[in-house]
C-alpha cells in the first residue's frame, strides 16, 4: 500500500500523519517571503520538523543543496520521505540531532541562506499539545529562541541571511537575539487574516554582518474582506 500524502500544490506533496507537526501556513509563508542575498547554494532548516520548509525551498532555489536538523528522530525521518516523494532526496541532508551541540553541526558560516520555523512559546507558559511530538514542536522544551539564533549566526555566511517565522507578541525578544549574535535585522513583513486585523505572525530576515536598518514590508492579508483568499494568497499558494 502506498503511502497517504497531502498535495499542497500540483506536483508538490506530503506524507500525512507520522506524528510530525502538520503541513501549516507559517512554512509556506516563511518560503516564499526567504530571498536571501545573491545566489542561494546553501539552505540550512534549523529544526526541519517534517521537512515542509525543506522541500519548499529546494524547489524554490533549483541550483541549491539544504542541511536540516531535527531533535525528534521521526520528525526527521518524515523530512526525509518528504523530501524522496518529491524527487528531492539526493539535494539534502537530514541530521537528527540538537542544533545547540556545534558537532551536529556543518562548518561555521557555510550557508547563504539559514531558515526556521521554531517553536514559538516558552516552556510552561500555558497551554501545551497534547501529544508529545507537537508538544516538543510548539514549545522551547528543547532549544530556546536564543539558542536557535546562535545556531543560525553560526552556520550563515557574512553577508548571508536568516530568514524565521514567530509570533508578533516576541518579536523585541527576536530583535534582541538577533543582534546580539551578529545578526541585523533586515527585513519585517506581518500576516494577518484579513487587512485591518492584528497580525498573527510576523516574517523577519536578518543580514550577518548588515548595517542597522529595518526595511517593513506591507503586511500580507491572506484573505480579503468577503472571506475569500487574497490574490497574494492565491500566488503563494499556486491557485492562479
């Protein structure tokens, strides 16, 4: 029997279930909102969960290999199946272990581009999954914020970026790491449901060795004010 996957789009798909955390919007806005700067042959995907970032960003940057790490071991033996069911499998290399332990890690500033969608809320501030896999993806149980940032300032480039996806209300706290390892914000762009609504992610990318400066992009409304998706929506998502 073959596996049951989720197609995202014609010709992109993922394996469903295997306790990974679920193919979600923030990955798919975090890939197509990472440019980096100049031409991208390395990506790194600092906690690569199911691989959904992963495979997004090989298909966008064709010329380009990835690195992702990954703590929980099925989590990354989903990345891996995801990556072979769409033909990716022979451009990346998956490791499974903790991004704060540097020998789990490539050489120092080797990558152009370093993206994440870590978890987003502190250990033991409120509710928490139930199952423990999406519990160890949505809470810091295993890497802080600022352990994530110091992985990435250590594996990106000078002059190369680092591309994330958080929650608006940590977003000081995410400047303030940042800076501290080197990493300058570059660049902010917010989602939201709808224009007028208070946002529910914001995108930042940051510049090792940049200049102070924060460019803030429009802010991406994902559906219009008649509840239908948005145009930008319907481009990033390939439904025109």
């Amino acid at each position: 029997m073959k596996p049951a996957f989720d197609e995202l789009w014609p010709g992109t798909r993922f394996l469903a279930g295997n306790g990974a955390f679920p193919l979600g919007t923030d990955s798919v806005l975090l890939a197509d909102f990472a440019r980096g700067s100049g031409r991208i042959r390395r990506v790194a995907d600092l906690g690569c969960g199911g691989g959904v970032l992963t495979v997004l960003l090989l298909q966008k940057f064709p010329q380009s290999t990835a690195f992702g790490i990954e703590i929980q071991p099925a989590a990354a033996e989903q990345c891996r199946g995801n990556l072979e069911l769409n033909d990716l499998f022979d451009r990346a290399e998956i490791v499974t272990g903790d991004l704060r332990s540097r020998e789990n890690l490539p050489e120092a500033g080797s990558f152009d581009l370093v993206v994440s969608n870590p978890p987003y809320f502190p250990s033991g501030s409120g509710y928490t999954a139930p199952e423990a896999e999406r519990a160890e993806a949505r809470d810091e149980r295993s890497c802080t914020l600022a352990d994530v940032c110091k992985a990435a300032a250590y594996l990106t480039r000078w002059g190369g970026t680092f591309a994330v996806v958080h929650r608006p209300e940590r977003l000081s706290e995410l400047c303030c790491a940042l800076t501290k390892v080197g990493l300058e914000p570059k660049r902010l762009r917010m989602a939201a449901s709808k224009i007028g609504a208070a946002p529910s992610l914001i995108l930042l990318e940051a510049r090792r060795g940049g200049k102070p400066g924060l460019t803030i992009e429009p802010t991406l409304a994902l559906y219009d004010a008649d509840g239908t998706d948005s145009a930008e929506s319907r481009r990033i998502y390939h439904l025109e």
